[in-house]
C-alpha cells in the first residue's frame, strides 16, 4: 500500500513537471538562444524533460510528502463531521472572495501582479476562511440547527443574562483535583462542560510520564473526565480545535475561553490572576471551597441563645442568626439563657453547618448543686 501511494505521489510529480515545463521551458530556451531548435524545443519535448525532473525530484520528497498526507489523514479522521464542513465552506468562501479580487491583476503584463499577487490572495483568503470556519464552530452551529419558537412565534434562542455562560472550561488541574466531579454531582453547574483537545494531550502525556508521581495523577485526570462522560450528570463536549500559534496550554484556555464566551474552571492560582486581567471570567475551586468553610474556627468565643435540650445527655442547643445550629455541652443547665461559649469543632454536613461549644464559665452546675444541698 505504501509503495502504491509512493508512485502515484511520483506520478502527479511528473504531471506537474510536465505542465511547468510546457510552459516555462520555451521560456528558459530562448534565453539560451536554442529558440529555433525545432526538435528541442516543442511540446512533447518541453513535458518529457519537465516531467523527468520532477520525477527525479520526487525520489528524494515523496516520503516527505507521504509524512505530511498521513498526517492530514489522521487529523481529518479524528476531527467532527460538522467541523470539517465549516472548515471547507470557510476555505471556499475565502478562495473565491480571492478569485474575485484577483480579476483586477489578471489583465496585467506584469508576472508579479497577474500571477504571484493572486497566488499569495488565495493562500491568505484561504487560509484565513478556514480559521474562521473552525474557530467560530459554535456560531456556525447554530446556523445549522432549527430555532424553536412559542406559539408567539418568539425566538427562544437568547442569552439568559450577562452572566450565563454555556459552556465551562475545564484546565488540566482541575482534572487532576477530581473536584469537579463531586461539584457537578450537586447540580450548581449549569450550562455544558468543554474539554479541549491540548487539555486532554497534556493529560495523556503526563500520565504517559517516566516519573510514577505525575503518572498517576495524569490517570486520575483521565479517570475522572471518564466518569464524567459516562455519568452523564452534566453535558460534557470535547473541542477539536487548536490554537497552534499559542504555544502554552493556559494562554490557549484563555484565547478559547474569549471565543467561545465561556468561563474557565480551575484551581490554579496563576491561571486564575491571568485570566482575570484578561478580563475572562473565571471558576476557581479553590475560592468556592474557602468561600463554603464554616465562618467559626477551634477557640473562638461567641454569645449564644441556648433555647431547647440537646439528643445527648446534658446537651443544649442554639442557633446562629443564619439558622446555623450550635451544641452546647452541658448546655441543659442554660436553657433559656444567653451565655458565652468558645467553640470546640465545626463540622460540615448534607443538612448543613453544625457547631460544638462548650460553656466558657462552666460554675453554673456547682451553683445549682449548693442550691440543692
């Protein structure tokens, strides 16, 4: 199969070869003034010797060629249908806007404007129809998709306020965290998750590393964006682009972060600072799990309200101002009172914040103990 695809990269060489010879070689013989050689200079002639040195030429290149071909078959393969097919309408569009610009430069005798001028249009229009084909991919999606309407006939398809963002971003960290699993679990997510394409190579690649350490935590990465696939909790979509004139994972998070209006999750204080001055919104981890911890800590003192018997023996219970409870040891002894107590643990629970104190002056039973007596 190799050596088949070899040849016929070596014959489109000596297609082209022809070709260009045909037409620059009269050219080069009239330079050398051998114009009036008939048997040299002719067509036959002039495509025969054009196509035997690009056949030669070929001999060195066509593995080269070969290498890029395979390449470009791998990435189209992997790429999305819908992707490919606003790539190509981009490039088209691109290359007849060249077209049609190029029709100022064709009437001239110039080589440089009625030949080179047009090339370097298409090339740049091309390319630049293509970027914007794939770049723009969730734009020209919805080009795609029928809109639903009410009975009103209202387009439902709208923003639902400045600070909804469909999609959230996930970086290599807060895969690696596994964090994110346990928060879309909650259901405060909403919208639709984006893994790109370099996140998910720079995970393959640290979880291919010679160190064990980054090995697994690469796996655990790859484990968790698994579960988060195949849970379905939340809709997870993988993006097929790249940036490749952004070298750094984190400057391309932020680039598709502003293309796609989306926030970027993550618990890495350095991409967090740069995202922020980049004016990309950001979802770190770590903020929100300050942001939940119980605003009471070990030793501190508070006053509270005991108003009922606690389910422990000698316990009180009181509450915070925000509904927070509070169980005071001994507590029993102080139903109806308000009293200081320094705070001994605070746990976290699915109901909510719970909080253990104990008296701070704990005399009051021996007080009551002599009134008996």
């Amino acid at each position: 199969m190799k050596n088949l695809k070899k040849r016929i990269v070596q014959a489109v060489f000596g297609l082209a070869g022809g070709a260009l010879g045909v037409t620059y070689l009269p050219i080069v013989w009239m330079l050398f003034k051998v114009n009036a050689i008939v048997l040299l200079n002719n067509g036959i002639t002039n495509f025969v010797i054009g196509a035997i040195i690009f056949w030669i030429l070929s001999i060195f290149l066509a593995d080269y060629v070969l290498s890029l071909m395979n390449r470009a078959e791998k990435a189209l393969t992997e790429a999305s249908p819908l992707y490919l097919i606003t790539g190509s309408v981009g490039t088209v569009l691109g290359l007849v806007i060249a077209i049609l610009i190029s029709t100022l430069f064709y009437r001239s005798q110039i080589f440089f404007l009625n030949t080179i001028i047009p090339l370097i249009l298409m090339l740049i229009l091309g390319y630049l129809g293509f970027r914007i084909g794939t770049t723009r991919f969730n734009e020209w999606r919805k080009l795609f998709q029928v809109r639903k309407r009410d009975t009103n006939s209202q387009v439902l398809d709208r923003r639902a306020g400045e600070n909804y963002h469909h999609y959230k971003i996930l970086d290599t960290n807060i895969l690696i965290d596994g964090r994110i699993y346990d928060l879309v679990k909650t259901g405060l997510l909403e919208g639709t998750l984006l893994v790109p394409n370099f996140v998910l190579y720079e995970l393959q690649y640290i979880a291919d590393s010679a160190d064990s350490i980054k090995r697994v935590r690469g796996r655990r990465g790859l484990d968790f964006l698994n579960k988060l696939q195949n849970e379905k909790i939340m809709p997870i979509e993988m993006y097929d682009g790249d940036y490749e004139e952004i070298e750094e994972v984190d400057s391309k998070l932020i680039q598709l972060a502003k293309d796609k209006d989306a926030i970027v999750v993550t618990n890495d204080y350095n991409l967090n600072k740069v995202s922020q001055f980049q004016n990309v919104q950001v979802l770190n981890i770590n903020e929100l799990a300050n942001a939940l911890k119980p605003r009471v800590i070990p030793g501190e003192t508070m006053k509270v309200h005991v108003v009922k018997n606690g389910t422990e023996r000698q316990q009180g219970v009181a509450y915070l101002d925000d509904g927070t409870m509070v169980v005071v040891e001994d507590g029993k002894l102080y139903i109806s009172e308000t009293i200081e107590v320094v705070v001994t643990s605070a746990i976290q629970t699915d109901a909510g914040r719970m909080i253990f104190a104990k008296p701070v002056h704990s005399t009051k039973e021996i007080t009551h103990n002599k009134e008996k007596s």
